[in-house]
C-alpha cells in the first residue's frame, strides 16, 4: 500500500513539471504557428502524458 503511494506522489510531480513544460513548450509553439491557444492545449497535454509516463518509469 505505501508503495503504491509513492508511485502515485511520483505520477503526481511528473503530471505537474509536464505540464510546467507543456506550457512552455505550448508558448514557443503557438508563436511559431501564430494561433496561441492551440500550442498551448498541445503543450499541456503531450506535457503531462510524457510527465506520467515517466513518472511510472522512475
């Protein structure tokens, strides 16, 4: 049980610092292509499935 936790807590931080990123990521996109809310629901959203995966994985 407290491993499961852990692993949850893990998930947690990795879904935040993704979306951290994501946001970034999202703004630099969305200048590029000139439609900044589309970069930015792209950014959070691939942010925060890389964050969990590697979340899982650490």
């Amino acid at each position: 049980m407290k491993k499961f936790f852990k692993n949850k807590f893990h998930i947690f931080i990795g879904l935040f610092l993704g979306c951290i990123f994501g946001l970034f990521l999202g703004f630099a996109i969305g200048g590029i292509i000139g439609i900044p809310v589309l970069g930015i629901v792209t950014g959070i959203s691939s942010g925060a499935i890389c964050g969990s995966l590697m979340a899982m994985f650490v």
